[in-house]
C-alpha cells in the first residue's frame, strides 16, 4: 500500500495518507479536522499526484513566498476554499520549492490558478483577483 505525508492544514500536524483512501475524505490523527477539504493544503511531489486521482475538481495556485501579488492572493484563495468546502480541493504549490511540479504544468509566471478534473486541464488563469471575480471565474471553468 503506498502511501503519502499530508500536512494538515488546521493545526499543521503530519498525517500518512494511503493513495487509495484520499477519496475518502482522511482527517487528521491529531485534531480530527479534515486533511484535504476546506482549507488549501500544500501540493509536494510526494502527495501531488494522489491528489490528483481525487473524485473532486482540482484547483492549484501555482505561488512563491518572494511575490507581493502571491502573497495578497492567499487570503483569497483560503476563502473561496472555504465557500467550496467538499465540492472542490484546494492545493497550493510552492515554484520555489516544488520546482519541478512548476516545470511539468510549463509555469511561466505566477500566480498561476489552474483547474483539473480527473487529471484534465479545465481552464488556467495568470494572476491574481479580487474574491467575486474569482469565484466567478471558477464557477465558469468547473461548468466546462
């Protein structure tokens, strides 16, 4: 059974996750809270591509720590995580850290907003924007 490490994304603590139970909602074996829905967590090599096979939409905000407009984007993106609690997971990705991930989705600038549905590219935007406009824009690429 291959499994991968999650950070949990309410109290930080790191959770073993099996590749075939990520459908099932994990929470955390340190607060109980949910590992993978509500609140962004943290795409790394290691658990990118279970996440991937997840039943839900997939939306990445491909960031970097040093960038002002990434940095003014975070509060947005953990917010409309929040309105889409269960219908849509969230994963952020550090291109500082993660660079390789940032290579394999040809990142050239960031932030990069992407949305995959069952390992699919529904719609990618550059930049960041304002909580309406983006939930709006999100809206439309999960009706694609």
């Amino acid at each position: 059974m291959s499994t991968f490490n999650s950070r949990c994304p309410h109290c930080g603590g790191v959770n073993r996750v099996p590749t075939e139970r990520v459908c099932e909602s994990p929470s955390c074996g340190k607060c109980q809270e949910p590992l993978l829905d509500g609140k962004p967590i943290e795409g790394t090599s290691l658990n990118y591509h279970a996440i991937l096979k997840s039943d839900l939409p997939i939306v990445i905000d491909f960031w970097a720590p040093w960038c002002n407009p990434c940095v003014g984007f975070a509060p947005v993106f953990e917010d409309v995580a929040a309105n889409f609690k269960g219908q849509v997971r969230f994963v952020k990705i550090n291109t500082e850290v993660e660079q390789q991930l940032a290579s394999e989705h040809q990142i050239r600038s960031i932030p990069t907003v992407k949305v995959l549905k069952n390992g699919q590219l529904l719609d990618v935007i550059n930049g960041a924007l304002p909580k309406s406009q983006f939930e709006q824009w999100l809206r439309s690429a999960l009706s694609k």
